[in-house]
C-alpha cells in the first residue's frame, strides 16, 4: 500500500466521522441541559398547527388597572326618606274615659285585617300607709303610697252580630294582665260587634282594616 493511498484512507474516515456527528440527534426539546429554556426576554415560536385553541377559555375584557391618577370615592348625604304611609284604613282613633262605661260598634270587615290597638291610664290611687320604718331607728311612721286603683279595668270584646258568639277579647285587669298596651288581630272576614267597657280608666283605641 503506497503512501497516498494511506492519507487517501485517512482522510475518508475522518469524514466519515465528521458526518456522523452533525447527523447526530439532539435530545428532546433542543439543546442539552440549561441552554434549551427561553430567556425572560425571548418568546417561543410555535410552529404553524400546534396552536389550536381547546376552547376552555372565553376571552373576555381585562379590568382597568388601577392609576393613582384614579378619583377617589366621595360622600354625599342621602336624601329623607319619607315615611312610609299606613297600609291600613284607620276606622276608629279615640280616646274616653270610662267609668262603668260600655260602648258598642258594628263593623262588617270584609277586607282582613281588622287591628284593634288600645292603650290604657288607669286612675292612680294616693293613700298613706302607718308602717314601721326599715332605716336604723325601726319607728313606725305614716307613708304614702302611690297605686292603680283596685276597680280600674279595661276589655274589648269582638262578637259575631249573628250569633252574638264571642271570636275575640283582650283587656287589662281583672282576669287580664297588667299591660296597658294590647292588641286584637281579626284576619278572618265577617260581620262583627266591638264593645269597649271598663271603668277608673283613659284609654286610647285605635282600631285599623285592611279595607272599608
């Protein structure tokens, strides 16, 4: 074998080598290690067709970012509200003083409700006690006392004038507690008789309906 057909080989098999070098693959995803991640300041290049919305996502307008140029909130003062009106028809509103007084009314409800308020001022009685006192001399001494009279009472009976049967009733004494302020709900229609009795008492009645 002659001395040029020795570097004639040589050189063929260092090109062969060469070339199976650049043919080699690369791994998945481009340049081993660190130097296949994109910079902050590059973007990706998506080949064309590998784009394709899924179709999850609605794109919709982003919110205003918030500038310190932005106004900020102010307050005003709101207006009155008026009010609200009586839904109900006032169809009694008074106030008597009974003294073994009875008083009768008839009313045909026929828009419910029927609401009977009625606040009560019994007459107070005055009378001075002789008792003993509870301070450290322990001496009986004259005291006066202050209190409703034992005859003041008050009640409101709702009758069916039909019948004269008793549908409703409320008052203050006797069988009745000591409140002074009650009320009767009538939610049923019908033709009724409202007496007011009592006696050692001023009371104010309003009674209301949800229609006339």
């Amino acid at each position: 074998m002659t001395w040029v057909y020795k570097s004639f080989l040589v050189v063929a098999v260092m090109i062969l080598i060469l070339a199976s070098a650049g043919c080699a693959e690369l791994p998945a995803g481009g340049e081993s290690g660190w130097s296949g991640i994109f910079s902050p300041s590059e973007s990706p290049e998506t080949p064309d067709g590998q784009d394709a919305d899924p179709g999850y996502l609605t794109p919709v307008t982003p919110y205003p970012t918030a500038t310190s140029s932005m106004a900020g909130p102010t307050f005003s003062m709101l207006p009155e509200v008026a009010p609200t009106p009586d839904m109900y028809v006032i169809i009694y509103n008074r106030t008597t003083q009974f003294t073994q007084t009875t008083e009768a009314f008839a009313f045909d409800l026929t828009a419910p409700p029927l609401l009977i308020d009625f606040d009560v001022e019994p007459k107070m009685i005055t009378r001075e006690v002789h008792a003993k006192s509870d301070y450290t001399d322990r001496k009986y001494k004259n005291y006066k006392q202050t209190f409703p009279s034992e005859d003041a009472w008050f009640k409101v009976t709702v009758r069916d004038r039909g019948t004269g049967a008793i549908v409703a009733e409320n008052g203050f004494g006797k069988l009745y507690s000591a409140d002074t302020h009650k009320q009767i709900y009538m939610g049923r229609p019908g033709n009724y008789q409202i007496e007011l009795a009592g006696n050692d008492v001023k009371v104010h009645v309003l009674m209301r309906a949800g229609g006339v």
